[in-house]
C-alpha cells in the first residue's frame, strides 16, 4: 500500500488475488474502500452500486455551506417543466418512431436472460440475498422472499 511506481514495489496480480489483497489490508486497516473493493472485484455487488455506496460513504457527515445548500435549491427549482400540451407534443414527436428493444422487451414479459443481468445472479445463505456474478462462501443459488 502506497510507495512509488518503481518495479520492485510493484507485483502483478490477478484479480481474485487483488481482492484478496483489499481484503486482507481491510483486515489490517479497516478501511471501508478496501472492503467495498473486495467485494467488487469478486463481484459481490454491481459497480452501479459500488459507486454509489462509495459517494454515500466519501461525503457521510459533510456538513455544507449555506451557499451550497441555496444553489442547490436554486438548480433544483430551474428543473421544473411547465408541462404544457405544446411541450408534451414537442417530446412526444421527438421520441415517436424510435423503437427500445430491451425496455420493449421487459414490458411485455420476455426474459432478457444474461443480456439484462450481465452475468449477475441471485444468492442467500439463509438470512441476507446478495445480487453478484460469483456465489459467495456459504450462500445458496436463490434469492429470499421479503420479510
């Protein structure tokens, strides 16, 4: 963990042994970025939510400004639209003719199958479901019904 770039500081790595390493240094440091990296590069959570477990986390306790806070609440008020008959006209003549396989696809039922998941899959081990590419240690092929 850290140092320069010169060879004899780097090793080569595959990635199951990269995320043994995050592992194995979130163990050591407890650091939550070496845990999140773990488990995505064993493909325990899609990146979608890496990145956004990784936002939360970065700015968890952030106290902003008053500026901030107008600026935003100014931005947030420019983003209404007057939904004027004009206006839904205007965006429905721009989206006619267009045609959005997957989204038509899942509307009327069909399975996408690994085109829609990417890989990923439903697993347990009995009390939590985790959504990932590889089955963890101890979990089960499946997902849990909502409690």
């Amino acid at each position: 963990m850290g140092g320069t770039d010169d060879k004899s500081n780097i090793k080569e790595l595959t990635v199951e042994e990269h995320a043994q390493a995050h592992l194995k240094l979130y163990k050591q440091h407890g650091l939550w970025q070496d845990l999140l990296a773990y488990d995505g590069l064993m493909g325990l959570i899609p990146h979608a939510e890496m990145a956004r477990e990784a936002s939360r986390r970065a700015n968890l306790g952030k106290k902003h400004t008053q500026e901030h806070i107008e600026k935003r609440t100014s931005q947030l008020r420019g983003i209404k639209r007057d939904w004027t008959p004009e206006w839904r006209k205007k965006i429905g003549d721009g989206r006619r003719g267009k045609t959005y396989p997957k989204l038509s696809q899942a509307k009327i039922g069909k399975n996408l199958g690994n085109d829609g998941s990417k890989g990923y899959k439903w697993f347990n081990n009995g009390i939590k479901n985790k959504y990932c590419m590889i089955k963890p240690e101890g979990f089960l092929e499946g997902r849990l019904a909502w409690q």
